[in-house]
C-alpha cells in the first residue's frame, strides 16, 4: 500500500544539537502509528517538518505526492497539539464555524464534529470558561474537520478524564477505519497499547525502533511472568513441581523466556485442581520502550 506520509532520510540540526539523524518512517492509509521518546527525542521536530514549520537539513518528507509546506499537504494533513489555545471571547460555536470556512466544510458539519467530541451543549459558551479537557476535544474537532487524510496528534489525551480518553480513542479508530493515516505521539503508554498498529521508538534523534508490537516483544526477548495460585493445603506441591518464587501463601511466581511460555501453561494446566488460577504478564509497551532506548544507549538499534 503506498504510503500517505513518507519521511526518508531526514536531518535535522539546530547549531550543535542534532534533533533528527537520517530518520526514515512511513504511515500508510488507515494505520494507526505510536510515536515514542523521551522529552528532547526529536517528535516534536518531527511534527514541525511534517507540517512545513520547518525544512529538513538532509533527507525528505512526503505527504501523498507533496512536498509539507504546499496547499495541498496542508489540506490534508489536520493537527492536534499538546496545548491548545483559543480566543476565550469567542464561543465553540464561532471557533469551530471559523475552522470551516478555512476547510470549506459546512456549517452543518462543523456542528457535527462539535457533537462528536461531545461539545454541542457548550457551544454557545465563551471558550474561556472551557476546562483544558473541554478545549482539548475542541482542539479534536477541528482536526476532524473536512475528513483529513493524514492526522498528527501530539499528547492528545492531556486533560482528558478516562471517559473521555476512551471516546477519544475510539474516535481515532472510526478515523483510522475510514483510511485517514494517524501519527500519534504521547507519553501515555499504557493506554496507546492496545490502539496503535506499530511502535516507531526515538531515541536522541534516532529511529530505534519500527514494528508492531508482538514483532518488538519477539525482538526484546524479555521475560514472561506468570503467577500461579492455589490452595493454602496444595501450595507447597504447586511449588515443587513448577520451580520458581513463593510470594506468598497462596502464589507461585515463575519468570521466564518467551520459547518456554507454551511448556510452561502445560506444566500448569496438568496440575488439574491443584491450581486455583493464573495470570499471565507480557512485557507492555513501558518495558518494550525501556528496552530499545537502554539498548540503543548502549550502542544497539533495531
């Protein structure tokens, strides 16, 4: 499928700091991509470059068949930053209807995104008494105007309480669906988990990282834990037969590699009624983040 965002190569120096070394990342049409780093890592450059704020020193960067900072890049491409900030004077109502005429989309269908983001009861309210929660899915409104082809989000989740971060999510999922290409970048890890199609990790300016998750589980190779429990009476023969760490009276802890994963739940599950239940722990995405940048610190890249 071709790529809806291209960036090939790109450099980016401010004096002596190098933001960007030779970045190559791709989003196709409907994928949804998780853009990761530290704070300095280089995604808010990034974000700069897709958008036309600035120019590569080095490489280059595609939206469809433009170049960023022309007309037709800039109408495709919709962007949510961290902090938004509106004219508090001005209603939701007035600033959404002003975000469609620059989009030449209806007024009918700004409204529309002010009900999707569930802002159409204060659409008559003076934007400054918005909340941060309130101005953000503003903020998400108008960058669902006019059906964006490419949508950059920026921490777009600050502010918002769990109802609305979920809202949010599957929001970006009906986007995604529709073939609108989304790069996501947040500190959130946990809750982008499961909502994102591939990980791109940053590490000083550095592409550390590029793959589905399930692909860089297999690739860090950290461990599998499982924590086996049984009856006060069954503990010790649960513990004698699987090895591992007693946690407590009732718990058997086992910590190991991914190949073993299949033999080890058939050991537990031939223990029949000995074992009451089990939970299995994957590494998450905060381990998986952890092991690329340490690795690249070191020296290592994927």
């Amino acid at each position: 499928m071709t790529a809806l965002l291209t960036v090939a190569g790109v450099s980016k120096r401010f004096g002596r700091v190098e933001a960007l070394t030779g970045l190559t990342l791709s989003v196709a049409p409907g994928e949804r991509v998780a853009l990761l780093g530290h704070n300095g890592a280089g995604k808010t450059t990034l974000l700069r470059l897709i958008l036309g704020f600035l120019r590569p020193d080095a490489g280059s960067i595609r939206v469809g068949d433009h170049a960023p900072d022309s007309t037709a890049a800039r109408r495709a491409v919709a962007y949510l930053p961290e902090n938004v900030a509106f004219p508090k004077a001005l209603t939701g109502r007035e600033l959404i209807g002003f975000y469609a005429r620059l989009r030449d989309v209806s007024t009918d269908d700004a409204m529309a995104a002010l009900e999707r983001v569930g802002l159409a009861h204060a659409a008559d309210r003076a934007s400054g008494t918005y909340s941060k929660g309130m101005r953000q899915r503003l903020g998400l409104a108008q960058a669902l105007l006019g059906s964006p082809r490419l949508m950059l989000l920026d921490e777009p989740t600050s502010g918002l309480d769990p109802l609305s971060r979920h809202d949010f999510y599957a929001l970006v999922d009906v986007v995604a669906a529709a073939g609108t290409a989304v790069l996501l970048s947040s500190h959130s890890l946990s809750e982008i988990e499961a909502r994102t199609d591939r990980v791109a990790i940053l590490r000083e300016g550095r592409l550390v990282a590029d793959a589905p998750l399930s692909r860089l589980q297999a690739e860090a190779a950290l461990p599998v834990r499982i924590r086996v429990r049984a009856q006060p009476e069954t503990i010790d023969d649960v513990s004698d037969r699987l090895g591992g760490t007693r946690v407590n009276g009732q718990t058997v802890e086992l910590i190991f590699s991914q190949t073993e994963k299949m033999r080890r739940l058939a050991a537990i599950s031939a223990l029949g009624p000995l074992v009451t239940d089990f939970d299995v722990t994957q590494p998450s995405l905060d381990d998986i983040y952890v092991h690329f940048s340490r690795a690249a610190g070191e020296g290592g890249a994927s």
